[in-house]
C-alpha cells in the first residue's frame, strides 16, 4: 500500500508510514470503516469524519482502534509538593538537586501505587496522584488520603546535608470527566 503523503510503500494495515509517519487510516465513528486519512466522508456509511479521527489497527489485531469516549467517575486526586523547595534549591549543584528530587518521587511512586494510586505526573516539585481512574475501588478516598499521610510521613525521613525536607498534601473528591 502506498502513503496517501509522500508515495512510499508500506506493509498492508500499516497504521503510519514509514517514511513521513502520515496516518494511513481514520476509522469511521459511525461504523469503523477504514478511510483515507484525508478524507471528509465515509466512503461506507456517509457519515462526516471527524478530524484527527482514530487510526486504524494493524490487520490480525481486533480491526479498528475504538474512539476514546469520555465517562464521568468519581475521582480522588492527591497534590503534594516540598515546603520551601525552590529556597533550597537555589543554591544547590543542580545533579544534587536532581537526585534529590529522583528520592523524592521514588518515595512517592511507592507510596501511591502501594494505596492504589496512579501517578498522573510530577510538576518540578509536586506530585499529582489519582485514585478512581483507570480501576475504582469503593474506598479511593480514603486509600488518597492515607497515601497523602503517609507520604508526608516519609518525605520527612528523607533529609539532604543539614536540610530536612517537608511536604504538604491535599486531597479533593469529586466527579471527573475520564
């Protein structure tokens, strides 16, 4: 099969080209029917294509990718960052800083996927957790909370020359779109 982009002959089912990494496939929302990705119609069932549409899976593996569709869920999010880090960093070699940070959010890595959690992402020096998405247990709020407790607990074990770092946390529940 030839990309629809540059000319180049990829493997049937390709989703990507090996040459310009162009999609070689949408599938349609309406019916996942394969389409050229610059199309603006399903060339099965009519439908308008919406842009950026989902590529198409490889052949042998399931045929089309499913659009993500978003659900509402009852989520419990952790954010917990280091008092006073941006002080105590200033002066610092920046391979110390890093390695101290690298403790840091191995710390935290542990202690929430411990209580259950998914790490969502570090932000310089916070860290933000969620309980409820992907997997919901009946108690996400509570395992968020002891996490948060906990992880402030063992950020002030972790201590660098003469400093001892501290954090604070806060957890908030409620509906989420994920």
């Amino acid at each position: 099969m030839s990309c629809w982009s540059c000319g180049t002959a990829n493997e049937a089912g390709a989703r990507f080209c090996i040459q310009c990494g162009a999609p070689q496939a949408q599938s349609c929302a309406a019916c996942g029917h394969a389409n050229p990705p610059n199309a603006r119609f399903c060339s099965n069932c009519g439908s308008l294509l919406e842009a950026g549409a989902t590529p198409m899976a490889p052949a042998g593996l399931g045929g089309p990718v499913a659009q993500p569709t978003a659900e509402r869920r009852l989520v419990s999010v952790l954010f917990a960052d280091l008092v006073g880090f941006t002080t105590l960093s200033e002066d610092r070699d920046p391979e110390e800083t890093r390695e101290l940070l690298s403790r840091y959010f191995d710390v935290a890595r542990r202690t929430v996927e411990g209580h259950g959690g998914t790490i969502e992402k570090f932000i310089g020096d916070a860290v933000m957790a969620v309980w409820g998405a992907p997997t919901a247990h009946e108690d996400d709020a509570e395992r968020a909370v002891r996490a948060a407790m906990e992880l402030v607990s063992a950020v002030a074990q972790i201590s660098e020359g003469d400093a001892q770092l501290k954090a604070r946390a806060g957890v908030l529940t409620g509906e989420a779109a994920v």
